[in-house]
C-alpha cells in the first residue's frame, strides 16, 4: 500500500460482510460488519459499500484518502479483472460479478479482488505468524478446508486463479467420503469440521457408537466436532477411532504439502484450530515423523495469529501485493 496511507480491507462472506482500516504497519484503525444480504446483487453491492464507509468513518479517514479497498471474495475469482466469479454461498445474480467495475466509482478508490483464502494467506503472511517467511502455506480447517501459497512473499494464482485449492488434494481416494465438490477422498471430504460430523452421525446410525448417541442425548443431529473429540479424550472408541482417522489423514495431506512445496512455513487457522491438542498437534507430528527429512526440517508448522480479522487484514494487503499505486 501506499507509503504512509491506510487501506481498507473488506471480508465478503456468505453470513456476514467485515470491513477494517489498516496502518500500513497492520494497526487496526476502524471496522464495521454488516449480515450478508442474500436478495441480489443489489443488497449486496449496498452492504459492502455501507460497510465500507462505516469503517473509513470509525477510523477517522475518507475512502478516498487511502490507498484502496482490498476485497476477499468467496470462492474463484478474477483478480486481473476484478470480478467474482461463482460463489457457492451468494445469489445466483452475483455470479460473474465485476465488484471492481461496480464499487469503484461509487466508492472512487483503487479496488483488487481476490479469493477469500488468499487474502487469508496474504493476511498471515504480513501482519500475523508468517511474518518475514518467503515462502509460506496457509491452511483453514472449519466447516471446510481452503488454503493459499505465498512463494517469494508473492501470492501463488496459478493459470486458472485456482492455486491453492488445499481442501481438494486427494488424501484417501480409495474411501467412501464424498466431498461436496462431487469426488471422492478430498481432504475436505475427510477432515473438516462437517466431515467429522458426518461420520460420527454415520457411526451412531450403524449402531456402532452407542456412548456418542447418548452423548447428545439420542438426537444424531447434535454431534459435532467437539463432541467427538470430547468423548474421544474420554476414552469413547468409536469417537477415538474418528479422532485417529482424521489424525492420520491431516498428516498425508501435511506431508504431501511438505514434498510438493517446501515451505517455510505452513499456517494453520479456522475453527478447528480449538480443538488444536486433538487434531492438529498430532498430525503434525506424523507429517514431520512421515516426511522426507529436508523438507520437514525446513518447515515450521504453526498456528494462525489473526483470528477474525485474517480476511480484512489480508484484503488491505492486497493493496501492496506487487500492483501498482
């Protein structure tokens, strides 16, 4: 971003919209947040627009004065043109959506737009637990698994804008979970948050986890990834068993990072994050215990600094990520 001005970094998600003002050295300077409409394209524009200039008015700045407004958009996208291409969580009308050419002269300030996980990456990469690694993977592990590539301190787009699409390496394709993308094996497929869900709801129906049914209280639809991993510290076998798959299958998708890229770093946040002790710890420890010995000694294998504030943050940094002023 340009030396000396803020910049406004906008977090486009399917539930709620996030809007931040950053210093150039990362300081948080003003937000504001608005629900994510879901009646058009319309309300949709209206809301980030909104948000943004709440933002810029709890900083004390006018949108016109930064450097720009980043925005992390869900699923591909364009960045060259600025456009949102099919977003799974958004209204059939905000596919193909040219955000730059709509809300710049509304807004009459720079835009770039990017896909949510590599603004998260970018966010990591500049103002929490990457800082000062070239070469860096950033993964998030919730209700899904994204990530994104740093190689250089530059964002990895690839041909397609589609580089870094973690969740989708296939970590057990001789299995039976189908991801939401339609193959089988994903690493989303196994080790997400609803991943892990389904299969102790898969458990309970085959009658092989009576301790998680009485658990919730006999309603399969309660069980979440905390209480599997709940009850598999308690010793439940059927929980455990879930615990010990996901463990494994987080460390060959770990491991195949590791030989594949190299890095530096690889950053790890989302809301499974929680449950760090449970999942991530240990399959850190089998990739490093599984992986050629160079690349694992090369690599630290961390967890995310930003929290909530990874999307706005890493929008902001768009504005320096090797585009002009």
């Amino acid at each position: 971003m340009a030396v000396g001005r803020p910049a406004i970094g906008l977090d486009l998600g399917g539930t709620k919209i996030l809007a931040v003002v950053i210093s150039p050295e990362g300081r948080l300077l003003g937000r504001a947040g608005h629900p994510t409409p879901h009646s058009g394209r319309s309300a949709l524009l209206g809301a980030m627009a909104g948000a943004v200039r709440e933002a810029a008015a709890a900083a004390g700045v006018n949108v016109w004065e930064t450097a720009g407004i980043g925005i992390g958009a869900p699923g591909p996208t364009d960045p060259e043109a600025g456009v949102l291409l099919e977003p799974p969580n958004l209204p059939l009308d905000c596919h193909n959506l040219p955000l730059r050419d709509l809300l710049q002269p509304e807004l009459a300030a720079r835009i770039e737009v990017e896909n949510d996980a590599n603004v998260a990456a970018l966010g990591e990469h500049r103002f929490g637990a990457g800082r000062g690694v070239a070469d860096m993977v950033y993964i998030t592990v919730s209700t899904g698994i994204g990530g994104g590539l740093l190689t250089g301190g530059r964002l990895l787009r690839g041909a397609g804008f589609t580089a870094g699409e973690i969740g989708h390496m296939a970590v057990a394709p001789d299995g039976h979970d189908i991801c939401g993308c339609g193959r089988i094996g994903c690493w989303e497929a196994v080790c997400s948050g609803t991943a892990i869900a389904r299969q102790a709801r898969e458990a309970v129906l085959a009658g092989r986890a009576p301790g998680l049914l009485a658990r919730v209280g006999g309603d399969p639809a309660k069980l979440t990834p905390a209480e599997v991993t709940g009850a598999a510290a308690q010793g439940d076998p059927a929980a455990r068993a879930i615990v010990d798959r996901v463990v494994t299958y987080n460390g060959v998708g770990l491991m195949n990072l590791l030989h594949l890229l190299s890095p530096g770093m690889i950053v790890i946040g989302g809301g499974l994050t929680h449950a760090w002790d449970a999942l991530v710890a240990p399959a850190i420890a089998w990739a490093q215990a599984h992986a050629l010995r160079r690349p694992a000694a090369a690599c630290r294998m961390v967890r995310a600094e930003l929290g909530d504030l990874v999307g706005g943050m890493g929008a902001a940094a768009l504005l320096s990520d090797g585009a002009p002023d």
